[in-house]
C-alpha cells in the first residue's frame, strides 16, 4: 500500500484516507469537491443569485398582495402561502451559500461532519418541504381554474374557510412527507445527509431500500402525478376556451 500510486474510491471524501497515494479519483461528486462544498464558481455564484431572487422576489409578492385590496381573496391566500412555500427555498440556498464560505478551501476536513450535523437534517427538511408545498399548491391551483373555467356553472367557488383549510392541510402534508425520515434510522439511515447540500436524492443502489424508495415514490411518483395533473388540467382549459370561442364566433356570424 505504501508504493500505491493510483487509486479510486466509491466516494471522493475516501481520499483524505490515502493522503500518500499521488492520484485518487474521484476529485468530486459533481456537487462537491475536496476544497468547497460547491464545486465551481458558477455554483456558487449562482446559488447567491437565485437566493436573493427567490426570497426577495416572493416577499415582493407577498407584500404586494397584502396591500392590494381583491375581489378573489381566497386566491391571493393561496399565492401568499405557495411565495412562503418558495421563500424557504431562498433561506435554503442562502444557507448553502453561507456553509460554503465557511467551508471553502477545506471542506473535504468537514465533510463527513457536516453531512450528519444537524444543520444539514434541518436544511434538507427546509427544501424538501418547500419543493413539496410548491408542487401540492400550484396542483391545488389549477384545479381549482380547472373547475372554474371547464364546469363554470357547475362548480361551487371555495369560500374563505375551505381555502384556508385546504391550504392548512397541504402544508400539513408537506410537513408530514418531510419528517417521516426522522422516525426511523434503521429504513432511511442518514436521509437528508447523503450529499454536500443535502438534498435527499436517493438514486444510487447501495443506498438503503427504504430511503431509495421513498425517494423514488416522492420525485417520481407524486410529483410526476402532480405534474401530469397540471398539464392535463391546463390543456382541457385552453381546449375549452378554443371551443367556447369558436361556438361564440359561429353564432355571431349565423345571428342576423
């Protein structure tokens, strides 16, 4: 082992363990690499970027919404809470931002520790429930037009009350997908520390069944349904509108 000269390891934080070994690859996960949690200037200066847009531009809105008076209130709480939705992702990526300062130039010396600190558990909940409560309320969203423009006369409007409750329970179940990791290490191990910036994409096969699968049934069974949901949705309305105007059109025309 002494005259090793070349040498590659499943994950690229196992060559701080063979300091002496002149070529050990890999040199970085594609996230991160031996000096900086984000890999590249253009993570970094990226991350910054849409930090500052995604929490700033939401606040915006949130503060634009709650100054201008609407007739369709319970629309405006429902864009209120899918900007607070996407505001945690802002305070997400500031967060990787600031821990990749902190980090930068010897973050493979704190890898490991951070990937199972609880600063890192904390901030993948954090983008694991806003992408989530952000899928559930553009999903609610659309139904809700669906019904209005498709069965116009049909579909009896949400009041106050039932938005606020539906709202209640999507980030209830936001909630309740994003801490059902933390219930049991022996399924899910470290969930939300597999990666520098902790995100729990479980796609490799040596990962364990249940984290994997959860993972699975999350990015690509509930957000794909809600996906399809979505364009569904949004192509019966346009095929509606199209129909509806050109009915109009022909009796304007056939009228005398």
């Amino acid at each position: 082992m002494a005259n090793l000269s070349h040498i590659y390891f499943k994950k690229f934080q196992y060559c701080s363990y063979a300091p002496h070994v002149r070529s050990c690859k890999p040199n970085s996960d594609g996230i991160s690499s031996f000096e900086n949690m984000l890999a590249n200037i253009l993570l970094r200066v990226f991350v910054w970027v849409m930090a500052c847009v995604t929490c700033f531009g939401n606040l915006f809105v949130i503060c634009m919404r709650s100054f201008i008076v609407t007739e369709n209130c319970q629309h405006a709480m429902s864009i209120k809470s899918l900007c607070c939705a996407d505001c945690l992702m802002g305070f997400y990526l500031f967060c990787l931002g600031a821990y990749d300062i902190k980090f930068q130039g010897e973050y493979n010396k704190h890898a490991q520790a951070w990937m199972e600190s609880w600063e890192c558990k904390v901030v993948g909940s954090l983008a694991m429930l806003s992408s989530e409560v952000s899928v559930l309320m553009l999903t609610y969203m659309t139904l809700e037009k669906y019904f209005c423009i498709v069965f116009p006369f049909s579909h009896h409007r949400a009041g106050r009350g039932q938005t606020l409750g539906a709202l209640l329970a999507i980030w209830g179940l936001g909630f309740f997908i994003t801490v059902i990791p933390f219930f049991s290490y022996e399924t899910f191990g470290n969930f939300y520390g597999r990666n520098g910036v902790c995100f729990p994409l479980q796609s490799d096969s040596s990962e364990r069944s249940g984290a994997r699968g959860y993972s699975i049934a999350i990015f690509l069974g509930l957000n794909l349904l809600a996906f399809v949901t979505i364009v569904f949705s949004y192509s019966s309305m346009f095929y509606s509108i199209h129909k509806t105007g050109a009915k109009t059109a022909e009796r304007s025309v056939l009228s005398p």
